[in-house]
C-alpha cells in the first residue's frame, strides 16, 4: 500500500498511541519502531523501514523526540549506522539482513571498523591481514593488525577486510567480513590522542575464526564491497542534517553571545565559513538522496574534503573570538569515550580534534585525487604496482 507523507505522521501518531514511551521499556519501544518500519523509512519493509523517502526521515525522527521516545544512542553507533547498516543491506544476504540490521539499529550492538593497517592507510588497497579457509565452505583464520580503529572498546562486531588470495594484483585479493569483537583472539589497545583521550585503537586479530556465513559479498569481491562503505562514511562524516548543525553552530552562538569580541575580519571570516557550511550541507542532501537509491559516488569525497577543511578553519576561528578563555582546556584526563562530542566541549578540544578531520575517513590529499580522477575525468597517477601481485609488493 502506498504511504505519502500524511500517512506516514499518522503511522507514526498511530505507533506512538499504542507504545506510550512514558511506560514501555526502552528496549522494547526500540524494536517495536524498528519492527514498524519506521526506524530508518527508506529501507525496505521487514528492514526498519517502509521503502519510503529518505527526505521524510528526519519529519519522523522530529515526531519521536517531541513525544519524548528513547534513542537509539546514534552517537555510540555511527559507524554501525552510517557504514555497516548500508552496506549489509546492499550486499548482505537475507540471513544476514535479518540478523544483523535489527540490533544494529535498536545499538544493541555497537560496531567498529577493522579497515586501516600501519602499512595500509591511505593506501588501504595494500592491507595485509590475511584470512584463509579451512576447506570448502569451512570458517575463516584471520590474523593480523589494525589500527585507527574508533569505539573497538566499546564495539561487539566489526566490519573487516582481509587479504584472501596473495597470488593476485592487491585490489583484487580482497574479501569483507563481518567478526565478531568477543571472540577468541581479538585484542584491542588503547590509542592515546593530542586530545588526552583514547577513542581510538589498534586491535590484534590472533587466529580468529569467522564463519563464511560472516563472509559479505562474494570472495575476492571486498574491494568494491569497502569502496562501498566507504563512499556511505564519507557522506556519514561531512554532513550535517540541520542548518548551524555541528561546528558552524557552536561558533555562530559564540559570536552571536559576545558581541565585544567582535572585530570586521573576524565578522567576514565566519559569514564566509556560515555560507560554505551551507552549501555543503545542501549538497550532502543531495549526495545522500543518491545514497539512498543505491548510487554511492565519489562526491562524498567532496563532502567530506569540505567538512574537515570548514571544521579546522572554524576551530581556529573560535579559539581566536575568544581570546585567553581558547587556551583554557577542561580535562586532560586519559578516557576512552564511547562517541565523539564536538559541540559539548570546550574550544580547546574541539581545536585540538579538529586536527584529525582531514585523516580520519580517508586523508584529504587521497580523496583530492579520487575527486580529479572520479568526478573531474582528469588522468590517474602513474601506478606501477596495479597488476603486480600482492605478495611480490615491497613491504
């Protein structure tokens, strides 16, 4: 049956009128949205969703907060949201689908991202965690190194990707994983940040085994399965939903509350970054739009270049409005948080985090390229290890 945008707040009145939040358990509403279609709406039906509009979303999400709904604690969860729910839902199997994406999005699983190695960052095609079968069919070994790996302490699986066949060109030995964080052989160790705290980490994979039931995607195929997740993390990252959401709102307010610390260059500086933040948030509606139809593009590179550049610029922007008060910090104190706050901190911290925009989710200068190759046609580097096998690859 098909639901336009009144059926769809009616559904909603509908679901709210039966699961009063004030009374029914936490746990129990979440899966009951989630069951209703109306946790993630353009996802299929039996999926959280009701095949419907991305655009309607946040209508939906605006009705459950105003009537005091429970969360799904999507600050804890954004790789899980963002990244793996995207990507299982285009390349998972239907068993798959139905185990994984249901927990995911009531956060009764957290996820992280097992991708980046010490010797494989930004160029994450030269990964060299190996994964092999035992037999036909059988489970997979998987040992080796990750690193930069956000919220692994709080996360109970993770989306992997190993090297399967050493035998062929790095792009193409490649095979995507869903592991499981508890299991035997998985260790993971704090990285302390400029910060002061540790929400990243390296994890050591010690003779995991993964069923081939865990296998995303066909073997071998992990490449254009990662470049998948990816492109949604990227999006994940550079866009803010709301206008003066995220940096661009915390230092609007500051201006908007201090008009003593006002100066003509600092006025031109953040009305020129305020109408930046803007287009990009307009644009990445509409790279989200083609997200939603199954159309994951560099243009996320974009996006997220974007981002990191306006947030480095506005941290420093901030800390100079503020004068002797941006150099206060409040808490050097070694934590390992279960999300990032941005908006909740001090200038102090937000400068200092700000530093990592431009590395994490793939370094600017990396996604520069994948702009002038992908969306600007413009020629490639030169790339002599293309069609060389892996395992014959300089170490």
């Amino acid at each position: 049956m098909s639901i336009d945008e009144h059926g769809l707040r009616r559904r909603v009145e509908e679901f709210l009128a039966a699961h009063d939040p004030a009374t029914t358990e936490r746990l129990e509403f979440l899966r009951a949205r989630y069951d209703a279609g109306l946790a993630w709406v353009n996802y299929p039906e039996g999926h959280g969703g009701l095949g419907l509009p991305r655009a309607w979303q946040p209508a939906v999400d605006a009705m459950f907060d105003a009537a005091g709904a429970p969360d799904n604690n999507r600050g804890a969860n954004g790789i899980g949201l963002g990244m793996a729910a995207p990507t299982i839902l285009r390349f998972g199997t239907d068993e798959q689908k139905q185990r994984f994406l249901r927990p995911l999005w009531t956060g009764e699983e957290v996820w992280c991202q097992l991708f980046s190695e010490p010797g494989a960052g930004s160029d994450l095609a030269a990964l060299g965690t190996r994964a092999v079968q035992e037999g036909d069919g059988g489970d997979w070994i998987v040992n080796g190194q990750k690193v930069w790996t956000s919220g692994a302490h709080n996360a109970r699986l993770a989306i992997l990707v190993a090297r399967t066949d050493p035998d062929l060109p790095k792009h193409q030995g490649i095979t995507y994983f869903l592991c499981d964080m508890t299991d035997p052989g998985v260790e993971v160790r704090p990285l302390r940040q400029i910060t002061g705290e540790a929400e990243f980490n390296e994890v050591f994979l010690t003779d995991v085994r993964i069923p081939d039931a865990q296998r995303l995607g066909e073997v071998g195929q992990g490449w254009a399965v990662a470049n998948a997740t990816l492109s949604n993390e990227r999006v994940s990252i550079g866009g803010n939903a709301v206008r003066e959401g995220g940096m661009i709102g915390v230092v609007a307010q500051t201006w908007r509350d201090h008009p003593e610390l006002r100066t003509p260059e600092l006025h031109d500086r953040l009305v020129r970054l305020w109408v930046e933040a803007e287009v990009s948030r307009l644009t990445g509606q509409r790279v989200r739009q083609k997200l939603a139809q199954g159309q994951p593009g560099a243009e996320g590179a974009a996006l997220k270049v974007t981002f990191a550049r306006i947030a480095q610029q506005l941290s420093g922007l901030e800390l100079e409005l503020l004068g002797e008060d941006g150099l206060r910090y409040s808490d050097w104190t070694m934590v390992r948080p279960d999300h990032v706050d941005f908006t909740g901190r001090d200038a102090g911290y937000r400068y200092l985090r700000a530093k990592g925009n431009s590395i994490e989710g793939g370094t600017s200068e990396i996604l520069r390229n994948i702009m002038a190759e992908r969306v600007l046609g413009l020629p490639s580097e030169p790339r002599v290890d293309k069609d060389v096998p892996w395992k014959d690859l300089a170490k």
